[in-house]
C-alpha cells in the first residue's frame, strides 16, 4: 500500500526528515510516498485548534450539516497553497448556493422530468438521433473524470472537487440550452434523447463526486447502480428510473445562528 502523511505545514520537517530517518534506521519499513501538507485553516484569524477552542468541532458540524453538506464545504476551502479561512456564513454559501443549487437541484429535477418524460423508464436511443451537443456534453464528463483522476492522485483534493463542480455546471448549461420540459410538448423524441443524455452525463458526473460525497452518492445507487470503477457508467434501455428524496437540504442561516449561540452558553 502506498503511504501518504497527511499534515499541517508546521509538521513537515518530522515526517519529512526524521520520521523517514528512523523508519530507514529500523530498516525494511515503507517510507512515506507522499507528504501532502496543508497550510492552516483559520477562524476569526487565529488557527484552527480543538484544544484552543477555535473554530467548531466535528461533533457540531454534524449536528449542524448533512455529513456530505459539510465534507463539501470543507473540501472546497483546503488550504492547499495557502492559509484559509473559514467561516459559518462562508460554509453556508457554499452548501446553498454550490452543492445544492448546483448539484443536487440538478440531479433532482432531472429524475423528477424522467418521470414525467420517460415514465421512469430508460428507452430505446438510436445513436444517429444524438446531436453534437449531446455527444459534447458527454465527452465533457469523460474528460471531467480524468481531470478529477489526476488531481486525486496528485493529491490536490480542492481542484478536483472543483473539476466534478464543472462537470456538474456543464450538464445544468446543455439543460438550459435544451429545454426538454419544453420539447416534451413540441418534440417528444428528441426530449428523450436529452434527458437520457443528461442521465448518462449525471451518472458520470457522479462518480467524480464520489469520493467527496459517500453518503448521498449511495443513495442514488437505485438510480444508476453501485460505482465499480472510475468510468461513466452506462445506462441500457430498460433501467428504470425511480424517484428519490433531495440530495440535500439548505441551511437556514436563522437556524444555525440560534445553534451555535445555544453552543456558545456554558
């Protein structure tokens, strides 16, 4: 297994230098393959400490976010290159006006037209009925994963979660151009066409996001299937299509002040 140490700048000289100094004293010990190390996240300017009581606790995070909701929001804002920092009203932003508005709208609202347009069902797509930008969109997402791939491996975890961000934005753009809520009135086959298009093109985009968001990636497993590997799964006429609950919630920014001021009575 390869090994990567995960750390703060200020940790870098002992795993860089006399932790691996050791580990080839001892001898026949793996050294470390990578040593990605963060620069500081920051609250109100000072750095993120548990013991110091700055910032929020995992334990409140989760008692003020959906688990994906707020590994999202913490992903986009790693301080690769740079200090970072990091506030409640930043992290709803994010949530609201990013992964939900972004994301989980988009994924919700084109299920919801497979139910109306598809009858929940996958069709039959003759390959000749596809346009350009309907191949365009899917070449995206194609090209999306691989970016994704690269900057995982790399371990630049804020670019990639950027790059699934895109892909995601390049699918709501084709919607907006097709219209296929219109098109069901005026042009039925080509609205199955786009909507089995934008299905396929969500079921990659998916896979991107999987590793930043387990939880509600699971719960489309009904929709698209359990992720085997890092392609854009296919989806063959006949799949059906069942309805699902939102991928995620906003935050009420009224609600969570009355949370974090109940956190902060003693």
């Amino acid at each position: 297994a390869r090994h990567y140490y995960f750390i703060g700048k200020d940790n870098i000289p002992f795993h860089t230098l006399f932790w691996p100094a050791q580990l080839l004293a001892y001898g026949d010990l793996r050294l470390p393959d990578d040593v990605p190390a963060n620069q500081y996240v920051t609250f109100s300017g000072l750095k993120a400490s548990a013991s110091q009581g700055v910032g929020i606790t995992i334990a409140q995070g989760l008692d003020w976010f959906q688990p994906d909701s707020l590994r999202y929001a913490l992903a986009a804002a790693l301080p690769e290159h740079a200090d970072t920092e990091v506030t409640l009203d930043e992290i709803v932003r994010r949530i609201n006006d990013e992964l939900v508005a972004t994301w989980g709208n988009l994924v919700n609202r084109v299920i919801s037209l497979a139910q109306s347009v598809l009858d929940g069902v996958i069709p039959e797509i003759d390959p000749s009925a596809r346009t350009v930008e309907d191949t365009a969109l899917l070449d995206a997402v194609d090209t999306a994963l691989t970016t994704t791939a690269a900057h995982l491996e790399a371990v630049e975890l804020r670019s990639g979660l950027r790059s699934a961000m895109e892909s995601a934005a390049q699918v709501n753009a084709y919607l907006n151009a097709t219209e296929p809520w219109k098109l069901k009135k005026t042009d039925q086959n080509r609205a199955q066409v786009v909507l089995v298009t934008a299905l396929e093109a969500i079921s990659g985009t998916r896979v991107g996001f999987a590793p930043y968001l387990p939880f509600s990636t699971k719960t489309l497993d009904p929709v698209f299937g359990p992720i085997e590997n890092w392609t854009r799964p296919e989806l063959p006429a006949g799949t059906t299509i069942p309805k699902i609950d939102p991928l995620f919630t906003k935050v009420d920014p009224d609600e969570l002040a009355e949370l974090t001021q109940q956190a902060a009575q003693p």
